[in-house]
C-alpha cells in the first residue's frame, strides 16, 4: 500500500489466515474517511471505516448505490459481481418494497420450518465423513457442500443442476482480470437459469424460497418475474458465498483456540451469541464491496464529500471499531451483546441473515456433538489459504477425531 497525493492505493490482497489486513489496520488509524484507489475502476473513492460514520452513510439517502449502475465504479473485482437489477443496488423506495416482499420467505416460523432440512443435510455430510474415516478434509466435507447444498435445495434447484451452479458462482467471484468475459458469462447463465425456475414456480408452486417469495403480498403489491429471478441469484451468491467461508473460517478458530471450543461444549446454549462474537472478529472477505454515491454534498466523519464522489465502507473495520468495542481485536465470548456489521446495515442488510444463522448454528453444533475429538490434522501454518477471490477461508482444512 502506497500513497501519492494523498490518495491511497489499495489491492487489498492480504490473505494471511485469519490475520487481520494491515492496510485496513493503517486506515483505521486516520481521523478522518481516506482517498482510496482500489483494482479496477474509473476513479477513486472514499472509504469510511469507523462504526457510527458507517451506520450513517447506509442510513442516508443521501448515498445511493442505485447511482453506480452504468459507471465503471471502482471496486475490487474485474467484472462488476452486481446485477444493475440486483436489490443491493436499489434505493428506497423501490428497495423498501422489494426487501419488505423478499424478507416475508425469512420470518422466523419460516426459517424454523427450515432448520429440520438444514438438520438433515447436515447430517447427510457428516455421515459421510465418519465413514471416509480420519483424517478427513472439512471444506469438502462440509463447508463447501452444505451452504450449497442448503441453498439450491430451499431454492427448488433439482440436484441435477447443484454442480452447474456452483461452477457459475465461482467464476463470478474471480479476481483474475483474465477471467473478466468468464465472469460475465456466468452471471448470464445463472440470471437466465433462475429465471427458467421462476416462470416453473409460477406454474406450479413448491415449498421452496421461490414460491414463498413469488406468494409474498403487501397489499396489492408482489415481486415481478425480473426480481424474483435476480433474488434467487443474490441469494445463491450469498448462501454460497459467505456461509461458506463462515463455516470454514469459524471451525479454524475453534481448532486453534481450545477455549473457544471448550465454551461450546460446555455450554452449548451459548453457541448463538459464541457465534455472533466469531462473526464480528472474523474478516470474512477482502477489502470492500459495494460502493455508493454521493447525491449532494454531504459531511462524514469532518470531512466534506462531495456529490458524484463514490464512498466505499468497511464493514470489517467497523467491526473492529474501539470506540464500540473495548478492545475490539479480541474475541471475547462475554462481551455485551452489541450488533455487528457482518451481515451488512441499514437498508442493505443481508434479508437471509436468519437463515444464514440457522445454518451455522446446525452445522457447527452438529459438528461439535458429533465429533468430540476433533482437532486439526495438521499444524495451523500449513493450512493452504485463499488467494485468488474476494474471499477469506481455508482451501482444505484437514480434521482428526
């Protein structure tokens, strides 16, 4: 990281295990939000990186993200992971109405008549790792299967199709500019694949997320073909995306630091909030995501952005914020409970998160109950490590029990 002109150049390329990224660690220290140059785009942006400045920009609609559609914003991927139909560049009202219909698939009845789904899945995956034996690679396992499982499953993809799928969402997710025109292609194929399932679940309803959503009514109002279509993509992103991570990243932490561990299995009613803790200390991806603009002139943080500037946040940093958390670069299992950022703020926090939570609560409980030898198969320096997308998580995780 280097800085010319008081602009910093940022590649957010640190991918050492679970270590927290410098460059964020050094833009944290700022008074104020920093001029950031990332990878890929036309222009520089501001990154805000303390917690209440980052609640604020996802506040205001005065920061759109719906303003970034058609401009080559800057970012961190070569193709541009969003679809300019996708919620997460909506703006209010539209994405008011389009979350409020989405979240009705996500209500806790609904996500408790998820759990026996999640329940058997993962069991199916654990069955089948005693039987390979010890030791055993995890991600394989069931970081990797069981996300993908889950999702394609609650969406009504016949398992024919699970592999297709996932191959699709990989592509997307490359950082390599070479994969750009791959990139490109597979967000077509999935858009158009999802679409294909809607117009069946309109025909003919299930007991998947697309029926649930394709029934949700506020009134006289439902989501139209188009957003139903780029829903089951955003979703088959995100429960791919990051519950795999999760899983991977949150069982590291638990194979390296035995007090984590033992907590759980002492107490196991604590596993949601041993959960949460994990969530927020965990950096679950590379650098930033999604940019907004700034519609007017604005004040954030004392510094003056101006309208048609990009902003870009930093969840991670927020989540490690001093002045929310006390010594916030520790996992402290009795911390008081305080909400994290993990699963996003404001008018673009992930709808799925309850389901997202319900998973890792079954797969890591299961896991813990099932396994109670566990322990890493190899010393923590030779787990091989992601490099090559947004993501940060374990390529392989060998186990023994």
């Amino acid at each position: 990281m280097s800085a010319e002109n008081d602009i910093v150049h940022c590649p957010f390329d640190f991918s050492e295990a679970l270590e927290f990224d410098p460059a964020l660690t050094d833009l944290m220290r700022r008074a104020s939000p920093a001029r950031i140059r990332l990878p890929y785009g036309e222009a520089e942006a501001w990154l805000v990186t303390g917690f209440d400045a980052v609640k604020q920009v996802t506040t205001d609609p005065r920061f759109s993200r719906a303003g970034i559609i058609g401009r080559d914003y800057p970012r961190m991927t070569p193709e541009p992971i969003v679809s300019p139909e996708s919620i997460n560049v909506m703006d209010p009202p539209q994405s008011s109405r389009v979350r409020h219909l989405a979240s009705q698939a996500f209500t806790p009845a609904h996500v408790e008549a998820m759990r026996p789904r999640i329940i058997r899945l993962t069991d199916l995956l654990l069955d089948t790792m005693e039987q390979h034996g010890s030791p055993a690679d995890l991600v394989s396992h069931l970081s990797d299967p069981l996300p993908q499982h889950t999702v394609l499953d609650l969406l009504g993809v016949e398992r024919r199709d699970w592999e297709r799928i996932q191959e699709s969402v990989h592509r997307l997710l490359v950082v390599d500019a070479q994969s750009k025109e791959t990139a490109k292609a597979a967000k077509a194929d999935l858009i158009a694949y999802f679409a294909g399932l809607v117009e069946e679940r309109r025909d003919s309803p299930g007991e998947d997320l697309i029926s649930a959503m394709a029934a949700a009514r506020d009134g006289a109002e439902q989501l139209d073909d188009k957003e139903l279509a780029v829903m089951a993509l955003v979703l088959a992103l995100s429960g791919q995306d990051t519950a795999t991570c999760q899983i991977s990243d949150i069982v590291y932490l638990l194979l390296t630091r035995p007090e984590l561990l033992a907590r759980i299995r002492n107490s196991p009613e604590t596993l949601p909030g041993v959960l949460h803790e994990m969530l927020r200390h965990i950096p679950f991806r590379k650098g930033v995501g999604i940019p907004r603009v700034a519609l007017e002139d604005v004040e954030v943080d004392g510094v003056l952005i101006r309208a048609g500037d990009y902003v870009h946040l930093s969840y991670l940093t927020a989540n490690r914020d001093p002045e929310r958390y006390t010594d916030p670069h520790t996992i402290d299992l009795d911390r008081p409970n305080s909400p994290h950022m993990t699963f996003g703020w404001g008018g673009h926090r992930c709808i799925a998160m309850p389901l997202g939570m319900a998973e890792l609560e079954v797969a890591v409980g299961r896991l813990v109950e099932r396994f109670p030898g566990l322990r890493l198969a190899v010393p923590p320096d030779e787990v091989r490590w992601d490099t090559e997308t947004i993501r940060r998580f374990p390529l392989e995780l060998p186990v023994a029990w």
